[in-house]
C-alpha cells in the first residue's frame, strides 16, 4: 500500500499568547508551506507577502512538526494553490518565448514571476539566460550575483539550467564569474565528473591551463571513461597543452600565443554537464581538420 505525504500549508504561532491558556490577543500567526520529505522529516518554507513559498527551507523532525504546525488546507486551495499556478504558468511563457527568441516577451515574463518570487530559481535562470542571449552582460551580472547566493540552483531539478547558464557565461567570455559560480557548486558536491569538465573548460577559455589540466584529471580520476573528458584530454595533448604525465605542459602566456597565431587543429565546441543536454554549436566556428570535438 502506498504511503500519501503530506504536502500544504500549516500554520505556527508566536507570541505571549501563543500557550495554553493565554491571552490569545497576542498571538502572532504565520505561514508555511510543508512537504513531508520522508524518515520522519519535513521541509517547511515561509509564505511571503504574495502567499509563495520563498527563501531558506528548514528541514524538522516529526514530534517538532506535530507540536508546532497545524493545518490550513482553506487557505491552501483558495489562496497559495492559485497563486503557484500563476507562477507555474508564468515561467513556462517566459521560457517558451526564450526558446522561440522573443526576448523581449520573455524578459516580461521572469520579471513579472520575480516581482511575486525574487528567489524563484527557474525565473531568475531564465532571465539570467534571456539577458546573456541579448549580450546584456551588465544586466546578467546581477542575476548572477543573485544566483549564486541560492543553495536551490544546484538541486538534481535544476541541473539543466545550472549547465546552460555556466556555457553562455563561458561564452560571453564571464570566466571568472563562472569559476565562481562552478566552485559553489562545487562545495556541496565534490564527486561530479561532468562538473569538473566544466571547471577545466572555463579555466581553459580563461587562458590559465594548469586550473584546466588539474580539474580535467579529477573529472577522468572520477570516471576514466568519461568520454568528453577523454576527447579534450586528446585535444589538450595533440596541441601540446597536456603532456602523457597528465601534467600542463605550456604557460598562460604560451596558450595566449598559441590562441593569437597557430591554426586550430580541433573544434572547441561547448561541453555540457548532462551528456543529453548538448547545446549547438557556437555559429562562428569554421569545420576544422582533424578531431574533432562534438559536444
């Protein structure tokens, strides 16, 4: 028999009036959207003034959870479960006129899903990718700063648009902003081979070869198979940045010449972290000789 978890609003009180037996004048009552998470756990986030469930989420054991919360499914149906709807529909426009190339719509869109949600992950991305598909990389800056922040964007959901954000920074030459970005992620997983690679793309296109070399052999330490890693591994050692000690092998200045003057031998296209999310091609690339390296 399947097991239902709860999932809803609740409410606690705080307050002098928040006992048994006390002045119930008060009490001071807030909102909380609750999913039960399993072993015994919940995960409750505040409401904000639009009835969202935004900021931090707490995870609480279940004797805290049944001592503390009670039940608002009225106020759940008529008044948080419209306004996640609206939400809900407000980012799928958004990001059906992102992928159509209506910017200008899409940009309407995340900024009005951000005036109800301004942590809302999905909107910020959106916008974020709407801003760097303009070359408005000023007005990207400040949706990067405000991502970064959000422990949520490198949730499993989100993995897809973690990638394709990081590659259009990468793109619009944002090196250092996306390491930064790259690190924090990072932090909370440490055994992410595709996330490596992009490490060691961007220190890489950053001109700094040794962060490059170093971050490609963890993600092959991790998966020898790899086979993205496998193939700029071969890119690096046919152009003489990586020798077979699995070591840098030039200097920054020597793979800032080499960018300057020598015919590329391989296609440098873009590396996805997901294998099945590739992105095209960059558009100003001529078909090289040789390897060449598709994804």
């Amino acid at each position: 028999m399947s097991v239902t978890l709860t999932r809803g609003v609740f409410s606690s009180r705080t307050g002098p009036g928040a006992g048994i037996g006390a002045d119930q004048g008060d009490v001071q009552k807030s909102y909380w959207f609750v999913e039960e998470i399993g072993d015994g756990k919940y995960e409750v986030q505040a409401l904000n003034s639009s009835d969202m469930p935004s900021g931090p989420k707490l995870t609480i054991d279940r004797e805290r959870f049944l001592a503390n919360y009670q039940p608002e499914p009225e106020y759940y149906a008529y008044r948080v479960l419209p306004v996640l709807r609206k939400q809900c529909d407000r980012i799928v426009r958004g990001e059906g006129h992102r992928h159509k190339e209506e910017v200008y719509s899409a940009e309407y869109e995340f900024c009005e899903a951000l005036e109800v949600d301004e942590d809302n992950v999905r909107a910020n991305f959106g916008l974020g990718l709407t801003y760097l598909d303009r070359g408005e990389l000023d007005r990207a800056e400040d949706v990067f700063k405000r991502l970064i922040r959000l422990q949520a964007i490198y949730a499993p959901e989100h993995k897809h648009l973690f990638n394709e954000f990081g590659i259009s920074m990468r793109r619009n030459g944002m090196y250092d902003q996306a390491l930064a970005y790259y690190h924090r992620a990072e932090e909370l997983c440490m055994d992410d081979e595709n996330l490596f690679l992009n490490i060691s793309r961007a220190y890489f296109e950053k001109g700094d070869i040794e962060g490059c070399v170093d971050y490609l052999m963890k993600s092959l330490m991790l998966n020898e198979q790899f086979g993205e890693a496998c193939l700029f591994r071969d890119f690096l050692k046919i152009n003489g940045f990586m020798n077979d000690r699995g070591e840098a092998a030039v200097s920054p200045e020597a793979l800032q010449s080499y960018r300057e003057n020598e015919p590329r031998k391989v296609s440098m296209d873009e590396t996805p972290a997901m294998p099945e999310e590739k992105p095209a091609a960059r558009k100003d690339k001529t078909p090289p000789a040789g390897i060449k390296l598709d994804f």
